[in-house]
C-alpha cells in the first residue's frame, strides 16, 4: 500500500502545512486590541524507553538489553490560532534493537493533529490522531538476510495529560490503537512522553 507513496510530496506538504500554521495564519490577524495569546503555545514531548514485553523482562533478569526494542520520539506542537484546544505540529519516532544481529530498525515521520480538553487545574484529556510514513529495516547478517520495508501508517490516540496548564512541564499517558502494526506485532499500544511547554 505505501510502495506508491510520493514521499517528496508527502514531506513538502508537512512542510508547508507548518509554514501556513506558524507564519501565514498569525500575520493574517490583526494584533492591535486583540487578545494576547495564551503563553506557552508550544510543546515539545520526549520519549526514550524499553519496550516492555516479555524479552525486555527476560533480558533484565539477565542484565543483557541487546536484543530488547528500544523507543525514542519527538513531538513538536503548537496550538491553533483559531482553535485554542487544537494542536498542530509533528513527530518523529523510531523504535530499534541495540544488537545488529539480528538487528531491527523502524522509523516513522508525520504530522500530528490533538484536540485537548482540561478537566481540572493539573490534568485533561486529550485525542490525538496522525498519518505517517513509515520505514523498517530487519537484518540477521549470519544468514544473509536483509529486509526493507517502506509503507504507510496510521494511529489514533486517547489519553491523560498530567500537569497545570501554565507550568513548564507535563505528562502525557496514552493508548495508540492503529489498523497497522505499530511495535512488536501489536497494532495498539500504551505509550508516554515528557512534554516542555514554552
């Protein structure tokens, strides 16, 4: 499905779908006698984890990761100019294993679209959702084996996201459900990240 995917216009349209948020949008509207924006309209959220499934959990006992997945991601948004609980932005992610043989590697690059809604001071509920291209690599050189894969994926995410609206940090849990594999063979997965508001 994702073999015919125009990957340059795949990337110039989350090129310009950015440049229009940030720079077209908030010169279009006028700035004397507005409402200043709310501080902090933008996040930038971490990832870096083991997956825990029952090879990390093997490998711990033993003091050995090497063939453990390992997660790290970036997520870069900034709130709607007219939409104040709409997020906008984009993310990388990739998932590996330290070891090269065998050696797995997936990457993954997209925007990302997420409606908040604050429940209380500290928490709120959010749904974020994202289109992705995505590209793997599986490797066990002992046997000669290479394989490749370049393809088209998708999530959608319910969750919580702990911490007050004006503070610099907070937490987001949440559960990625996907019509495709996103890690391990399983196509939904419970997931967090670090977020820096500024």
């Amino acid at each position: 499905m994702g073999r015919g995917i125009n990957f340059r216009f795949y990337l110039k349209l989350i090129f310009f779908s950015i440049l229009f948020q940030f720079w077209i949008i908030p010169d279009a509207i006028p700035q004397g006698g507005s409402t200043p924006l709310l501080e902090r309209q933008n996040f930038l959220g971490f990832q870096l984890n083991p997956f825990f499934n029952d090879v990390f959990f093997d490998e711990l006992t033993a003091g050995n990761f090497q063939r453990s997945l390992w997660v790290f991601s970036v997520h870069y948004g900034r709130e709607s100019v007219f939409f104040p609980n709409l997020t906008i932005g984009g993310e990388f992610h990739q998932h590996r294993t330290f070891r090269a043989d065998p050696g797995y590697s997936f990457f993954t690059l997209g925007p990302f679209a997420r409606y908040s809604h604050r429940v209380f001071t500290w928490a709120g509920v959010f749904a974020e959702a994202s289109p992705m291209v995505s590209y793997s690599v599986s490797k066990i050189p002992n046997l000669g084996i290479e394989n490749k894969d370049f393809e088209f994926i998708y999530y959608f995410a319910p969750g919580i996201s702990l911490g007050q609206h004006q503070k610099r940090f907070s937490v987001d849990l949440f559960w990625k459900f996907s019509g495709k594999v996103l890690i391990d063979g399983n196509k939904n997965v419970f997931s967090f990240k670090l977020n820096y508001h500024f």
